[in-house]
C-alpha cells in the first residue's frame, strides 16, 4: 500500500504528465492533414530525437516491469537470457537492418511493414496478409496496458479496473489526434526520463553489494540455489542454453522487424543522421534493457514474494518493490515517484508506437484495400483511423481485464506467443526482400506462411499431441510440457524452419533456370 505521502504525489504526478502529454499531442495534431503525416510525421526531428523515440518504444514496460519479475522468479539465467543475449541480438540486428530497410522504405513511400512488403513483391494480397497478421499486436498492445495498470493502481491506491480503463481511454484518446508527430515529442522526454530510472533501478540494490558480488549472490542462493546457476530446470522460460541463448539470438534478430522498431527509421529526411541514429538508440537500449536485474534486488527484498502473507503476481513484483524501497523520508518519496514516472514512461512510449502502428496498417492495409475505392480522401482516412483507434482500446480492456484477473504466469507469456508469431511469419520476407533483389513473392509468401504454421503448431499442437497422446519429440520434448509454455522457442523454431525453407526453394529456383537456359 502506498503511504499518504506518496499517494499524494503520485496524484500530483500524474496530473502534470497528462498535461504535459496533452501539450505536445495538440502540438504535433495541428500538423496532421493526412494519414501518411500521422503514420510517419512531417517535422524534421533530429536524429538524436528520433533514436531516443525508438529506444522508448522498442524495450517498454516488458523491459522495466514484467521482466524484472521473471528474473525475480529464476534468476541469473534470466538475466543472461533477457539482460545479455535477447538485447545484443536485436541491437546489432538493428544496426544490420535499418540502412537498407530505410533505403527502400523511402523509396516506395511504405507507412508500415505491410506496405513495404507489398510494395517490395508487387503484391497486394500479400501486404493484406502481413495487415491481418498484424493484429497479432494487439497481445503486446495488452501487455503494455496491463503493466501500466499495475504500476498506477500500486502508486494510487486504486481499483485495478477504474485504473486499466483510465488508462486506455486517455492514452488512447490523445492517440487519436498526434499520430507520429507527437509520438516523437512525447518519446524523446519519456526516454530521457527512462534513462534517469534505469540507473536509479540499477543502483537501487548497491547496499546488497557493500559486502561484494560473493556475498550478493550467497544471499541469493539462500533464497534458492537456483537463482545463481546459470540455467535453471525449474523455470518454463531459462531451463538450458538452448532456450537461454540460442532461441533468445533469433529473437533478438527477428524482433527488429515489429513495424513500431522497423520503420522508426522513415522518420529520419537525411541519410547522413543514420549513424548518429543507431549509436544513441544502441546506447540507450542496452542500458534499458539491462534494468531487468533489479529484479534480482526484489527477490532478496522480498524472499518468498508475498508481502503480508499474499503472493506476489509477476507483473506485480516490480511495482510493489519501488512503492516498497522508496518509502521513507521525503527524497526517499520524490525518488521513488521519479521511478514510477519512469516506469509509466516504459509503457505509454510503447503503446503509443503500438496504437499508431496497428490502428495505421488496419486502416490502411486491411480497410482500405477490402472496401476498393471508397476511401479516397485524406479526411476520410483519418477519420476512419479514429475509429479503429477506438475499437483496439475496448478490445484491449477487454484482453486486458482478463490478463489482470487470471494471468498463466504471466501477462508477458500472452504478449510474446501472439508478438513472436507476427515477427516470425515477418523475418523472410524482410529479410530476404533487402538482401536477395531475386526474391519471387510466392516464395517469400510461403516462408511466411510456413513460419506462422510452425510457430502455433510448436506452441500448440505438439505440447496437445505430447500431453494428451504421450508423443515424443527427441529432446525438443521438454519444451512442450507443462502449463506455461516458452514461446521463444516456438518462434526460433518457425524462423529456423520457414529460412531454410525458403533457402531450399531459391536453390531449386536457380537450378531450374540454368536448367531452362539455352
């Protein structure tokens, strides 16, 4: 329970962040006349701006709040897997990827994923494919909405729900209005104020290091021996390298290619701010991504994670650590206040990226193309897109609710299956569309298509066929049991199977041709 000083902070919190917010939403509305300003904008932001904007909206809440708790839960394998591996795969995956993405992203004029593949295979079908694909956003859109909901009911002293609805009405609402524009404005202070709250978070737990890093991981491993051991059997999530390293690695590759991360890059008018770009987004992104250990400092905080004799929920862990540590004394409140600011910053500068990725690749890769030329005008586009904006924030309180009441674990398990199955069934056709100008889209399709297959078959299907009809599957077996399921492994398996897949059938391409020639 928070105390009655930081109750009345965080009141006094949020009600300037909301207006602050509000101040730059009407700022970059009034430049909005079409829907390729509210998807990409048309102010020159400076590199510098754009990378922060992207380092906000690609690590979010996940990062600050629901990871930590994972860590909390498993320990030191968590945080070689979600600290060190997932975060040096998708950094240098980013740094491989934007230059070309960006090259030919302008040069079709794509406002999201779904277009720049359409436009990349000269195919329509498939860029309405990859738009219902990207529906399979709305889990990560749910993630962000139940991490923020823990973060402000802890912080106020509220009802969960008055909360969770709080929430996607008002950051939905101004969603409807600044579009890109306001994106950046609002994700450059969110990320500058994230920065503040990771080295905050990160040093939060030193007097745990007053005696050394020996004495530090003995309190863990008095805890739970596992918490120290660099893979941990017990956990659905860190149990051998092979899910903690190697899985995690094509993740790391793969989650590039969301269309929130992917085409960040657009916003940028000069090819010479790339580099400036990709080093700050870099910097700031491993040092957000590293914040996951705090979690570690929750575990030794709080043993057995219950408080007053009620376990803690994983999405809760980290909230009722801050409210916790930073309760005594009047810096002790103001310090844990900025924490909660920065913790709510990770949320709102991922969902924003969130609303304005999905709400623009439904109306204009899934609605406009079905309804032919209905939807001609500027005006009516936006419109519109107001519209779809309004139906992903019921069903997201909806989703939402749900995951608050009755998680599997955690909320995190339901964002990643839906996210790594859109990212995967995106992978080849990204990927082989930069690097193989040959690349026929009926072969492209069918790694997507394979790629979305495998994943819930993994996730799915084989897990069904082993616990109901007692199959094996070699050591893959012990993937598919039990309640939780890693969905990282799903995915790495749909991205594995789908790129040689595609590889066997460029092969085969190329024979017949030299076959065929005279």
């Amino acid at each position: 329970m928070a105390t009655s000083a930081q109750l009345t902070g965080a009141w006094i919190l949020v009600i300037l962040y909301m207006g602050i917010i509000l101040f730059f939403v009407i700022r970059g509305a009034l430049k909005i006349k079409s829907i390729s300003d509210y998807a990409v904008g048309n102010i020159m932001f400076s590199p510098t701006a754009v990378a922060l904007s992207l380092a906000a909206s690609m690590t979010s809440a996940a990062t600050f709040v629901i990871n930590p708790g994972f860590i909390a839960n498993f320990g030191i394998s968590g945080i070689i897997s979600y600290g060190l591996v997932l975060p040096l795969a998708a950094v240098i995956s980013l740094a491989v990827l934007t230059k070309s993405f960006r090259k030919y992203g302008q040069s079709v004029k794509a406002l999201t994923l779904a277009q720049w593949i359409g436009e990349r295979y000269k195919s329509k079908n498939y860029a309405l494919f990859m738009g219902f694909l990207a529906l399979l956003l709305i889990t990560f859109i749910v993630l962000i909405a139940v991490a923020i909901t823990q973060v402000l009911s802890k912080a106020l002293n509220a009802d969960p729900y008055i909360v969770l609805i709080s929430v996607v009405v008002f950051i939905f609402g101004y969603m409807m209005f600044g579009g890109a524009n306001s994106m950046v404005y609002t994700n450059t202070i969110q990320a500058l104020i994230m920065v503040v709250v990771a080295v905050i978070l990160l040093t939060s737990g030193y007097a745990h290091f007053s005696e050394g890093i020996g004495e530090f991981m003995r309190k863990l491993s008095a805890i739970d021996p596992a918490l120290t051991k660099l893979t941990n059997p017990g956990s659905p999530l860190f149990r051998d390298f092979y899910e903690i390293i190697f899985a995690q690695i094509i993740v790391g590759m793969a989650i590039v290619v969301q269309p929130h991360i992917i085409t960040k890059s657009l916003l940028l008018k000069k090819e010479s701010d790339v580099n400036r770009f990709l080093v700050v987004a870099i910097a700031a992104e491993l040092l957000f991504f590293f914040v996951v250990i705090a979690g570690l400092y929750a575990r030794i905080t709080f043993p057995d994670l219950t408080v007053g004799g009620v376990a803690l929920k994983n999405d809760t862990i980290i909230p009722t650590y801050v409210m916790h540590v930073f309760s005594s004394g009047t810096l002790a409140v103001i310090i844990g206040l900025i924490v909660v600011l920065g913790l709510l910053s990770a949320g709102i500068s991922t969902l924003e990226g969130l609303i304005q990725s999905v709400s623009t690749t439904i109306t204009s890769d899934i609605i406009k193309p079905l309804t032919g030329n209905w939807l001609k005008s500027d005006k009516s586009m936006i419109t519109l897109n107001k519209i779809v904006i309004v139906v992903l924030g019921i069903i997201t309180i909806w989703l939402s609710w749900q995951q608050i009441a009755k998680p599997k674990l955690s909320v995190g398990i339901f964002a990643q299956n839906g996210v790594y199955a859109y990212f995967a069934s995106a992978f080849v056709p990204v990927i082989f569309g930069i690097y193989h100008r040959k690349m026929r889209a009926s072969v492209a399709f069918t790694g997507s298509l394979v790629a979305f297959g495998v994943h819930f078959a993994v996730y799915y299907l084989m897990p069904f066929l082993v616990n109901t009809y007692g199959m094996t599957f070699g050591f893959f077996t012990r993937y598919l049991e039990g309640p939780v399921r890693n969905p990282a492994i799903a995915c790495s398996s749909a991205v594995i199977i789908s790129t040689l897949i595609v590889l066997i059938m460029i092969m085969i391409q190329k024979k017949t041709e030299k076959i065929s020639q005279p």
